[in-house]
C-alpha cells in the first residue's frame, strides 16, 4: 500500500443523502476517474445496488466521509467497516457516537413495529441470555462485590436486606427442587445424609463416641 492519502466516500442520491448506495476507499489521486467509474456502471455493487433502489447512475453524487493516512491496511480496512454502518444512518455526522445511538433507536423502534422484538422475547432466550450475562459478571475480578457495594450505598442496608429476603423467598423453591432433583440423581446421597443425622441425633448430641459407629471412629481418629 502506498503512502499517499486515502479518501473514505460514500455515493448517495442526488437529493438524498440518507439513502448511502456505496462506501469505498480510493487513492486521493485517482478518486475522480474512480468515480466516474461508478457513474459508466463499471462497479458491480454500486450497479446492484442502483437497481435494486431505481437510482439512475447518472443521478449519484459523492461526498468525503474521511481521510485515512495511515498506512495500516488493516486499521484502513476497519475504518472503512464502520464508515460504512454509520454512514447509512446519516451521511453529515457518520463518524458520531449520537449518530450510533440514533440508528440504535430507529432499528430499536422498528423491531418493536414489526413484532421482532416480542417473537424474540420469550422466557427460554430471556433465561438464556440472563445466564450468559450472569456468568460473564462472575467471571469478572469484584465486580459482584463492587455492584452490591454501590447499590448499599445508594439504596441503604436495610433496602438490601429487604431485597435479600425477597430472593430468597422466590427462588429458595425453586432452589430447592433444582437441587433435590440433583441429589437424588447421586448414588447413596441419601444414605449418607441419614446416617450422619442418626450420628448426630445419637451419638454427638449425647456425647457419646461408639466404637461400631464408622464416623464415630473417623472422627476420633482426626
């Protein structure tokens, strides 16, 4: 790649510069035959994407979005990726981050329109997409720690308490069965659990240490 600048443009519709038809990246020096190329036909995208929006070639006008003199063709090309999203939404403010939030609501409102959103919305993807997000945060050094702080001290540790009580209360249950399921599902879990409690119904509470009792002897031994 050479050292000379490289122009970032969008092609749109005379009159209407919303309507984004190509992004690309040319030599600063050639841009103009570059663009006369696109006009004569001779790009296959911008010809595709003419007809499939009734654009006469001849009607296509041009604008800089940017001017890339770096020469990473890497970053260039990344650039040129997000010249492209943003300038879609709005030709005079593609590089913005209030143009990025603008198309986020504009797509945002038409999933909601169209029904996309509640089709998607349904409590196995919510379940989902809650374990996923919940895995990643305890995967994060304090961060757990460091919401529970912040919401004590917004919120106040009584509220916290209170908030404590009422997840315990929903998801203790279904805690419960999720759990019992899994116990039972464990060879001899239960056995155990009944032998200790004997031991300690038995033996612990009356101080007494049986030698025919296997945890009475194992304990002993420790």
């Amino acid at each position: 790649m050479n050292t000379h600048a490289h122009i970032i443009y969008g092609l749109f519709r005379n009159g209407d510069s919303r309507r984004i038809l190509y992004v690309g990246s040319w030599d600063e020096a050639s841009l103009p035959a570059r663009i006369e190329q696109h006009r004569r036909g001779e790009c296959r995208t911008t010809k595709k994407m003419a007809t499939k929006y009734g654009v006469p070639l001849d009607d296509l006008r041009a604008h800089i979005l940017a001017i890339w003199k770096r020469d990473s063709p890497e970053a260039r090309i990344i650039h040129l990726c997000q010249s492209f999203g943003m300038a879609r939404w709005n030709r005079p403010f593609a590089f913005s981050s209030e143009d990025c939030r603008n198309g986020g609501r504009i797509q945002g409102r038409r999933a909601v329109e169209t029904g996309h959103f509640a089709k998607i919305k349904t409590p196995e993807t919510c379940a989902k997409g809650g374990r996923r997000g919940g895995k990643r945060n305890a995967e994060k050094p304090g961060f757990l720690v460091a919401i529970g702080r912040k919401n004590a001290e917004k919120h106040g540790h009584a509220h916290m308490v209170e908030i404590g009580r009422r997840g315990g209360l929903a998801g203790g249950p279904r805690g419960g069965r999720i759990q019992g399921t899994n116990n039972a599902q464990k060879p001899g879990y239960f056995q155990k659990i009944g032998r200790m409690s004997a031991h300690v119904r038995w033996h612990v509470n009356r101080g007494i240490t049986a030698p025919a009792c296997p945890i009475c002897v194992e304990r002993g031994t420790k």
